[in-house]
C-alpha cells in the first residue's frame, strides 16, 4: 500500500484526545503481544528545550505495506513507562513507526498511488519544541520498539544586557523580521537512530515579523549586567524554522531588508532620569510610531552565522553601554549544537 501521510500542527494546541479510541482492530495476524515503546530525546541547552527527561507524551502512526497498525495513538509517559489504550498488538509482517512529540494537533492522512509512507508536518514558530522520530521495518521482540527523537526547529535566543554606569536601558518590544514563520517538514526516511540526515524543510511562507517579547503589563524591562532572554516568561517565542538568512540592507526607497532582529527601546541618564535617545537628531525610519521609542536593528545573518540549521540552538548577545548615535553596540551570536542522545 502506497500512503503519503500530511500532518498539520498549528501554533496553537489543537485537541488530540479523539486519538487514544481510533485504533483499528489488530486482525487476525497479530501475535497476542502487546507493541510497547522507549523513548530518548536530545538533551537541550536551555531548560525550556524537551529532553528524555521531560519528554511527556507523542504521536505514533504506525504503517505495514498492506495496512495501518495505529493511526495517531497518543502515547504518555506513566513513571518510567510508556502507556496507551486500548492496547495494539504486533502482525506477523514488518512494521514502520513515525512519531512526533509533544502529541498536540491535528492530524491526518491522504492516499497516494505515487509516493511511499512520507510524514509531512506542517510546523510554525513559537514556544513548541517539536521533535520527530522514525523507526522501519521493526517485528516483534521483547524489548519496547525504540524511538530516537531529534528536534526539527531551529532554537534562537535573543540575550540583552547593559553594563553602563551611565545610561539605563528601558526595553518595550523585542522582535524577529524578514524570516519565515512556517514550512513542509517532511521526515526521514531512514532510522532517526542512525547517522543520516534530518528531516527535510521547503514550502517555507514569505518572510514576516513575529515578537519575542512584548510589555504585557505596560512596564518596560530594564536591561542589568546579567544578560537576559526576555522572551521566556512572556511570548515564549524560541523555536523558528530553519531557513537561511538573507544580509541586513537599508535604501531610502525600500526600507530595511534583509534578516534583521528590533528592539524598540528608551535610553535614560542614570542621574537626572532624563530621556537621551531617541532625541530630535534620531531620524524618523528609527522611530518607533505612536510611541516614545526608538528602534535598534541588529543583523540576523552574520560571518558565523549565514542561517538557521535544524537542531541547534543560536544564541544572539546584545550588550547595549550607549546610545545608538554614540558608539556600536556589542554584538555577538554563539552557535550551540544540542547534546548527543543519551540512552533512557
């Protein structure tokens, strides 16, 4: 049987509890034994990255070449087991498993006469860690069918500090422009567990905007010698999708093009309060309408970092010490690969 499999995963949580009493009957060439699961995840950088260790719950599809064994079960993590219900027993052929962590949105399948079993998603920023994994032509054994799952976005930090005796650094919107939001991830179709290559990205949108951190509450963060990512415990904005990264340029004609971060920002004298950028010499493409901000560009794309590979996670440091008309402000972007699997 020839399927091609397209799921859709919004950045909004859609429902997924139809799943668990959606499994079709094993028939009568199963085993009487019971398909179980392990799972293993990389470990992140940063604590909001999904690890074995926090790995909750996933999606399985699970595919012969003649039938589906399950279709969307959701699978969650029970102490240090795997469970799901009703339970699925193994056939007497080969099976292939795809799963996608965490098992949250909707999703579907769609036959196809051309193309061999082939998970595509549908992914957008924001705060979701979205992890795949892949595992063909398993057959009954005792041990749990393993399940290797790797990262399909791309992790960007955006760190701001100020280390300035004499200015305060009061920031209003921090945002990402000019970058795709979303695109087709289609998985592997090899083991995730081996050392071939990740899972494929193309039908990226058109580049947009899309905030990381925005004053909520209508008081600005103050910039402190301690870098900071302030989109944690506001937007939660970190997972992008891989893609490259075009040159920050400006024309008085087009504006601003390129790859470029925002931060929307007042600068104050530490000892009289007052405002001192922007002022009457910032010009108006750096001001920021309908408020008393100025805007501060930094390039996404730089000599280390030409674009956004699935997996890693880039960490931008933006140390601001002066105002934008006086001196350059510190810029330096870190590439941090995520830690090699561990077994669970």
């Amino acid at each position: 049987m020839k399927k091609t499999f397209i799921a859709l995963l919004p950045l909004a949580a859609l429902a997924t509890g139809c799943s668990d009493n959606q499994q079709p009957d094993p028939g009568p060439s199963a085993t009487g034994h019971e398909i179980g699961f392990y799972a293993t995840a990389p470990k992140g950088t940063r604590a909001a990255s999904t690890t074995t260790a926090t790995l909750q719950d996933f999606l399985v599809y699970a595919y012969t070449d003649t039938s589906v064994i399950m279709d969307g079960v959701t699978v969650r993590r029970d102490g240090g087991s795997w469970t799901y219900s009703p339970a699925v027993y193994w056939p007497g052929v080969p099976v292939d498993f795809y799963a996608v962590s965490p098992a949250s949105g909707a999703w579907r399948s769609q036959s196809s006469g051309e193309s061999d079993n082939n998970p595509v998603a549908r992914l957008t920023c924001g705060a979701t860690d979205y992890l795949y994994a892949v595992t063909l032509d398993q057959v009954e054994s005792p041990a749990p069918v393993p399940l290797t799952f790797r990262h399909a976005m791309s992790k960007v930090t955006v760190m701001l500090s100020s280390t300035s005796n004499r200015y305060t650094v009061e920031v209003y919107h921090v945002s990402l422009n000019n970058i795709s939001l979303s695109g087709d991830f289609t998985m592997p179709q090899h083991n995730t567990s081996d050392s071939g290559g990740p899972g494929k990205w193309d039908g990226l949108s058109a580049p947009g905007k899309t905030l990381t951190y925005y004053d909520i509450d209508g008081a600005a963060a103050t910039l402190t010698p301690t870098p900071v990512d302030l989109t944690e415990g506001n937007l939660n904005t970190s997972y992008f999708v891989p893609q490259a990264l075009q040159k920050l340029a400006y024309s008085p004609s087009s504006g601003f093009t390129g790859s470029f971060m925002q931060i929307d920002c007042i600068i104050k004298d530490k000892a009289t309060g007052e405002k001192v950028w922007p002022n009457e010499y910032t010009p108006e493409y750096l001001l920021v309408e309908q408020t008393d901000c100025g805007r501060m560009l930094f390039p996404l794309s730089t000599p280390a970092v030409a674009s956004w590979q699935q997996g890693y996670s880039y960490i931008y440091n933006v140390v601001i010490n002066n105002t934008y008309t006086v001196d350059t402000i510190g810029f330096a972007p870190v590439v941090e690969d995520y830690v090699v699997t561990q077994p669970f």
